[in-house]
C-alpha cells in the first residue's frame, strides 16, 4: 500500500525481524519506517543464534538484514531465512558492500537492496512487499 509521496499506508503494525547489530543503524531504520507512517513491531538480532531462534518462532512478515554481522553475513542469515521460511520476504539493507556481493545475495533470493545511504527507499520497498 503506497500513498502519495512513495509513502506506505498504515495499517496493522507487520512483524519486521531486523538482523542489525549497530544501535544507530536500527535506529535510522525505525526512524526511517515511522516517518513513512509504516506502522511496524520490530524485533531486532544480531548473531546467527538469535536468528535462528526467532525464525523458529515465526509469525514474522519480513526480514531486513545488514551484511555485516558478528557472526554471519547477509548471504547466511539469507540461507537461514530461506531453510526455515521460504518465501519470507529479504531485504538487504547495508553501508558498504561491493555491488557484486549484492547482486549475489539479490541472485540468491533477497527482494531488494536498499543502500545504508538511501533508507528513504526502505518503506516502500517493504510496502511493495507486504501489500
């Protein structure tokens, strides 16, 4: 649901599992969800455990993830994803990766990439997914 501007509609607060492990970035990222009017619960993992743990859980309507982690990368975390909930939507959001890193992780499944830059981009991205 996108509304003037690239603005996503609220509606029922999604479920975002946001694979971070900066303070700042996850900050800019809630930020940037709520001034798009995108109502969304998030919860946030660092290391592969924990994204594991949640993904175990379910109940989530999408995953945004960094590619640099403690203990995994976007491409992992990706794999994970993909084994335990296929067709959960992916999208990468990272600061500095090599465009040939993030077309492979695109390649292999994720829906979008949203540089770390540009987080403007993030809600619409996640709207075109979630409508």
């Amino acid at each position: 649901m996108t509304g003037a501007g690239g603005s996503v509609a609220p509606r029922m607060a999604w479920r975002l599992l946001l694979v971070e492990d900066s303070d700042d970035d996850a900050e800019l990222i809630r930020l940037s969800l709520e001034q798009a009017g995108l109502a969304a619960a998030i919860s946030r993992v660092s290391r592969r455990e924990d994204l594991c743990r949640c993904l175990e859980e379910g109940g989530w309507d999408a995953v945004v993830c960094d590619h640099h982690l403690p203990d995994l990368d976007s491409l992992r975390a990706l794999e994970l994803v993909a084994a335990r909930q296929a067709g959960l939507p992916f999208i990468l959001v990272s600061g500095a990766i090599p465009d040939e890193l993030a077309a492979e992780v695109l390649r292999r499944g994720a829906r979008d990439f949203i540089s770390k830059g540009d987080l403007g981009k993030l809600p619409a991205a996640l709207g075109r997914e979630l409508s």
